[in-house]
C-alpha cells in the first residue's frame, strides 16, 4: 500500500480514564530520556546521532536528533499504559530530508501493518482512511505536527503548524496501538521497509488527552516555550552563551563583535579569538572536563567573564 509522510506531527490523546492530564516531553537534550523522568525512554531502532542546530527565528540554539533511513523512534507503553484510554495528543518538530514518495511518520500495529500516519510528497495522509491534505511539508524544513484523538468519540484531528487540516472518525481504531502498546515514528511497517526517510527531531510530546484546537495552535505559535529550550544564558549585554555545560561546542550569540579569550580556573589561556556580532560557534571538544572561563572583550576595552561547564 502507498501512504502519505508528515514532516512534522503532532498527536494528541483525551484520557478518559481517571489518569490526570499529562504530558510526556521528549526533547532530545543529548539522550531519549522523557524530561520529567516519569516517562519512559525512546528506543531508537538503530543508531541516531545528537547535535545542536541554532534556531534564529527562536532565538536560541538548540539540541536536536538525526535519525538515518529506518532508525525509527519507539515509545513502548506496555509498563504504563499511558494511552491505554485511546485519547491522546502527539505534537512533534520535526524536519524530513525528504519528502518525496510516501513516507511513514506514525506506525500504531508494531510494523505489522500499513496502517499509519503518512506524508505523500508534501501531503499527510491517514491510511487506510482515503484522500490527502493540502501540501503543507516541504524538503528540509521545520515543522510542526499535531494529530489528536478524542477516545471517546473516536474523532481524530490533524494539524501543520497552525493549519487546521482535516478531521475523520476512526471508529475501527486504525490509529490506536494494538496489543503490542507501542507508538513507533519514522520507520515503515515491514511489509514496505522503503516508506522512511532520513531527518531531524527536535521535541516529541506525548499527552493522554486530546488537546483542543486553540491550543495546538497556541503551541505552535509560541514555540519557544513549546520546546522547553534549556541551557541558553542571557544576559543584560546581550550575549546569549548555549548550552552549559558544554559538550564539544559552544554557541555564542552576541549583539556587537568582541574578542574572547578561553581560561582554566587557574586563569591560563587554552583558546581564544573573535566573536562576530551575530551567531558564532566555538570548538571545545579539546578541553578536559571541568570549569572554564569564558571572557569577552568589547572594542572599549571593557570586559565580562561567564562560568561555563564542560561535560
């Protein structure tokens, strides 16, 4: 069967079971762990890979996931059955390499069926419920996604960026997982094996609940609080230093140009150089860790240090 692939998605899930309203937020910062640590962890399919990628229109630099062809995510809720109740709501910021041909963005059946959430060359697509949506996801871009159901109703809403696009009842639970309880994305059911792509994630939230149309839209529209982006330090001059601790780089966003200079704690110099106004990255995956100090220099002379951690 041929099916649609959403660049990025978003589901959410009513809990209609005394379970309170919760989400599940998974947000890549350098492992698959869910943030509250009540969650479970993701297991990735095969080896995927953690970077940081700036993110201008937000204003921030920010940790994301690089999963190859067929390294697939899987959210395995045999333990907690968190949506066992069949509401939830899943949003995800994601960006496909591609988006040609069809492409499997959800798998509900443990691989064993084509049923899914899709993208069809730019358009999302339900399957087996017919027809596609209009062509909102492009080629290496940043999306978000959001498809909802409402388990008492059966209703099922999807969403691309702020775009309401369709709704359909799925009163065969074909977007529900079977006995196996696993939510598994980006990888095709193994009937296929070829409707995958390679890509990066940026946030999968899970919720037990169906969230409603204002606030998936809300979510997109503030997405800076939506992806809880931690590890960046602001401060009154300007300079934005992400992420502390470092891990190899640092990313330094400054509003003027200034040298900076790179000390142990013993004050010796071990890197130094010039930051352009603007976004600007630093290699320390040289440096031992510990506690460093970072001191920028503006064109009067005047100095700040920064305390910085490397991992």
């Amino acid at each position: 069967m041929r099916k649609p692939l959403l660049a990025l998605f978003v589901i959410a899930i009513f809990s209609t079971t005394a379970l309170a309203q919760t989400t599940y937020s998974y947000n890549f910062i350098n492992n698959l762990k869910e943030s509250s640590g009540t969650g479970p962890d993701l297991i990735p399919m095969c080896a995927g890979s953690f970077t940081t990628e700036p993110f201008p229109a937000l204003g921030h630099f920010r940790y994301v996931y690089h999963f190859g062809f067929g390294c697939g995510l899987i959210f395995n809720d045999s333990i907690s059955n968190f949506l066992s109740s069949g509401s939830y709501t899943i949003e995800m910021y994601v960006r496909l390499d591609t988006v040609s041909g069809y492409k499997k963005l959800v798998d509900y059946k443990d691989t064993t069926s084509d049923n899914g959430f899709y993208n069809q060359t730019g358009r999302t697509h339900l399957y087996p419920h017919n027809g596609s949506d209009s062509a909102y996801i492009q080629d290496s871009v940043y999306e978000y996604i959001a498809l909802a159901r409402d388990g008492s109703t059966k209703a099922l809403f999807s969403y691309v960026n702020n775009h309401y696009l369709r709704s359909d009842t799925d009163t065969a639970s074909y977007y529900v997982y079977d006995a196996h309880k696993k939510l598994i994305f980006f990888h095709d059911d193994d009937n296929t094996h070829s409707e995958q792509t390679s890509g990066t994630v940026v946030i999968i939230h899970i919720s037990n609940y169906a969230m409603d149309s204002n606030t998936i839209k809300s979510h997109y529209t503030n997405l800076p609080s939506t992806l809880n982006i931690p590890g960046a330090s602001v401060n009154n001059s300007g300079v934005q230093i992400f992420p502390n601790p470092v891990i190899d780089h640092m990313y330094v966003t400054t509003t003027e140009k200034y040298t900076y200079t790179i000390c142990d704690i013993a004050g010796k110099i071990l890197l130094n150089g010039v930051l352009q106004q603007g976004d600007n990255k630093i290699y320390m995956g040289q440096l031992s860790p510990g506690m460093y100090l970072l001191k920028l220099m503006d064109k009067n002379g005047a100095s700040t240090v920064y305390k910085t951690m490397k991992e």
